[in-house]
C-alpha cells in the first residue's frame, strides 16, 4: 500500500521545524588554469528532521513525510533521519579580487557561463557598465546555478521563495548584485524537446523570481539588485504571509 502524502496544511505545520545548512568552499591558492581563490562555491539546505517516535500519531506523521515527492533526499543515521525538502546552489565572485572572470566561468561548466554577459573588463571592478549603479551595496557577485523543491511543497503560497528568501540572508553577504537563470531544471530530456511544455514551465519559473525582486538583465540572465530593495520587499511580504506558521518557540515565563 502506497503511502499518502501529507495535506498543506500538515506539511505548512512542519515549516518552524526546517533547519538550514550551509556549504561552501573555496581554494587557498589556484589550483589549475580555471580556478581561483575569489570564488567561493556554495550549496545550501532545507531539511527537516523526523520526529522521535513518542506514540503510534508520531510514527503514522513520519510515514507520511518519508512518501517520494516530500522530499529531494534522505539522510539516515544511527539517531535521526533527516529529509532534504529545498537545495540551491552557486558560486560568489569577490569582484575586488578575481582575474578573467568570464574564463573562470567558461573553466567550470556551460551553466556558470551563462552568466558572462554580466560580465565586462571595460566596467567598473569588471562588471557590465549597465551594472555598474550595484557596487553602491558591495563588491560581491553572487550567481545562482540551481535551485530545487520537493514536489509536494510546491503550489502552498510560495514555501520554496520563502525559503529562498531566507537562505539568501545568510549567502548574499556585501553583495553587488545577485543573478540567476531562471530555467526549469526539473524536466526529463524528453520533457525538454517539448517547446511548449518548456514555455509554460520557464514562465511559471520566471513569475516566481520576478516575484523575489529579479528582472530579466542580459540575454536569459536575471538580476536582483540589493540596493533597490525589492527583494526585501518581497521577503517582508512572505514572512507576513507565513507568519501562522512561523511562530518561534517560547516558554512560558509564568
């Protein structure tokens, strides 16, 4: 027997439970012709953890959550088990410091090149002269290369931007400018060969990061510009509209 997925309002009940992990890496020293030590690549998480099993409702709840579309991954150990229900990925620029930044790009795969046009050594700190009013909040270029949530979050009033919204906080730093490609990555190869299908979902895609404050800048490239502050707008709206079920844990002082 298949196990049922949890409703939205159980899975929106889940939300003050999330935990956000964050990755990131970056070499001392240039390690071969592409790389260089003002980039940092970075990956980050939503994960909830599962309950400790207290009563039969507990163990039926964490059946629910372990259904396929709940989750990106699972991790088992020998205490907890933990399901990863958002990831994104990316690579900061320190615009103060990187050399040939579009070979650098070119050097890593064909995603990250995509964002070349942002780029241009005619610029102020390298950056397209269109973009050049971003320095004003930083020195920083944040690129995001991918980002993924779990099915059956999606279509709940927006968790996956929330989400967004509230990972970027911690990723954004003295950013410039932050960019992204807004492009269904979810598609199976045949999926792709559909031209229609690819519209309605790279539209839906584009709606969602227009939502969080990006524009469309050069060729398929989006950027949010911090200074503008459309972003926190964006995420002002989202934790008003969460706010039921972001209510932080307390204690009763009496």
């Amino acid at each position: 027997m298949s196990t049922s997925v949890p409703a939205g309002d159980e899975l929106l009940s889940y939300l003050p439970r999330l935990r956000l992990r964050f990755n990131s890496e970056a070499s001392l020293v240039a390690s071969d012709a592409g790389d260089d030590p003002a980039t940092l690549e970075w990956t980050c998480r939503a994960v909830l953890p599962l309950c400790e099993l207290s009563d039969e409702d507990d163990a039926a709840a964490n059946e629910r959550l372990l259904a396929p579309d709940v989750s990106l991954s699972r991790t088992s150990g020998k205490e907890l088990t933990e399901l990863t229900i958002f990831s994104m990925s990316g690579l900061t620029l320190d615009l103060w410091r990187i050399h040939r930044i579009r070979y650098s790009l070119a050097a890593r795969n064909n995603d990250y090149a995509h964002f070349a046009p942002l780029f241009d050594a005619s610029g102020d700190m390298g950056l397209h002269p269109a973009l050049e009013d971003c320095l004003v909040t930083g020195t920083h270029a944040v690129l995001i290369d991918q980002a993924r949530i779990a099915p059956a979050w999606r279509g709940h009033g927006g968790v996956g931007r929330l989400l967004i919204t509230r990972l970027l906080r911690w990723v954004i730093g003295p950013a410039a400018l932050v960019a992204t490609r807004p492009f269904p990555t979810d598609l199976s190869q045949n999926e792709r060969e559909d031209e229609k299908r690819v519209a309605r979902t790279k539209a839906v895609v584009q709606r969602t990061w227009r939502s969080l404050g990006f524009e469309p800048c050069r060729e398929d490239v989006w950027v949010m510009k911090p200074h503008l502050r459309k972003h926190e707008d964006a995420a002002r709206r989202l934790e008003g509209a969460f706010a039921p079920y972001l209510r932080p844990f307390s204690v009763d002082s009496g």
